[in-house]
C-alpha cells in the first residue's frame, strides 16, 4: 500500500486527513514538526508526501528545499494562499501538485493517487517490471530492450530492479546496499560504483537509455524514467509513442 508522509502545525487539519486517507487505503505517518519530517523521511520512505505551506516553525516552500537534499519522494502543497505567484513558487520548487483550501479529503484523495500513477512502474503483469522500451521478467531476473535480451549479471540486474522499483527517486549507497546484501559496510560503495558503471556501460548502447541511470554526487544513484519515456525526442519520433 502506497505511504505518505503528512506535515501540518494544525493537529486537528492533519487528524481530519489522515483518518481519511487511511481509510483509502494509505499508510501514513504525521508530524506537526517541520524539523521532524527529515529523520522521517530515512526510516518511513514515502511514496508522496504532502505538506501544508504556512507554518509557523518552517514554511512549507523552505521546507521542500530541505527535504530534496534527503528525498526525491514526490511532494503536493497544500495551502491558503491563493495567488497565482504563491502556486508558481511551489511549482518552481518541483511540486507535483499545489492544492488551494478549501478542499475536499475525496479530492486530496485523488489527486495523490495521480501522483502516484505518474511516479510508479507500470507492470504489464505481476511477473514483469515495464518502462517502455526497458522490461525486467521478475522471475528469470532477466532485463530486455524490447524483446531483445540485455546480458546482466545478476548484481547488475538486481541493482537495476531496485532502481527502477523507484522511479525518479535518488536511492542512497547505504539504501541499495541494504536491498541487494541486506546491510551496508563502507566497502560495499566500491562495489556499487563499480557494478553501476557496468550496468549504465550496456545500457548505454540502447537508444532511450543512455542516461537512464543518473549519478546523485556523493548520495547514490537514480533511475531517470522521465528521460526516457518523457524527454527523448529521438526515442519518441522512433517508435511513435
């Protein structure tokens, strides 16, 4: 089930929400501290998050700059101000959406779940991972370019699949290192770096996937889905999607 991250100083707005979208469906944790949300963010890993502009402590606009040094979780404003400059601003922060009070819980609702769908893999069945032209056949852990198979190894394959797990969302050295061995040592970061040269060298040779595996400097590593599906006109042009 999808996780959200709320952050709101009014306790009451922040009940009156999260006992919505529980009910929706959502598992959520909550804080009225701004400060609060970043060692949230490490432990609960959110699929979205949604945070109030107009606090007191931090102001959601200072916030959001925040938590991208920690997170590229894909974030929505919430907030009274209605001017057009206010949402531009939160758009210009990398907002996925700026929702203006009031509003309905069933629209909150729903426009969180367009955020989602927009950030995750689409899956043609349970067994397969798709990116179009890019697919991964979960259960012979095996990645194809079209229908043509891409030769991985099995740990170039499995860092791939975590990636790709989370689009557009920086995964951390430490992070990967827990998903692929279980825990992380120091010395795994070679291995990682190493294993993601690899894996962007073969990648490298299909077209769309050149710079599907971005590097965040120091952090860690990114699967890059807009790039791909999004952004290349070459891709587009070729295959007419």
């Amino acid at each position: 089930m999808p996780k959200l991250l709320l952050i709101d100083d009014d306790e009451d707005v922040l009940s009156l929400n999260e006992g919505f979208l529980q009910k929706e469906g959502f598992i959520t944790k909550r804080t009225t501290k701004p400060k609060e949300c970043i060692p949230l963010l490490k432990h609960f890993d959110p699929d979205c998050i949604v945070l109030d502009v107009l606090m007191p402590e931090l102001n959601g606009f200072e916030l959001c700059k925040e938590i991208r040094k920690h997170s590229d979780a894909p974030f929505l404003f919430l907030s009274g101000c209605t001017s057009e400059d206010d949402r531009l601003q939160g758009f210009s922060l990398g907002a996925d959406d700026y929702i203006t009070k009031p509003y309905s819980l069933q629209e909150l609702s729903a426009r969180i779940r367009v955020i989602l769908r927009r950030n995750t893999p689409k899956e043609t069945s349970l067994n397969f991972l798709c990116y179009p032209p890019l697919k991964l056949d979960l259960q012979l852990h095996k990645a194809y370019y079209n229908e043509e198979e891409i030769a991985l190894s099995n740990r170039e394959y499995e860092l791939l699949y975590h990636l790709m797990s989370k689009p557009n969302q920086t995964l951390t050295f430490e992070k990967l290192g827990e998903l692929i061995w279980g825990n992380y040592q120091q010395t795994d970061r070679k291995t990682l770096m190493v294993t993601a040269s690899r894996l962007r060298k073969k990648l490298s040779l299909y077209v769309g996937l050149t710079e599907v595996i971005t590097t965040a400097w120091s952090k860690g590593y990114q699967f890059t889905w807009k790039k791909v599906y999004g952004e290349n006109e070459q891709y587009r042009k070729k295959t007419g999607l």
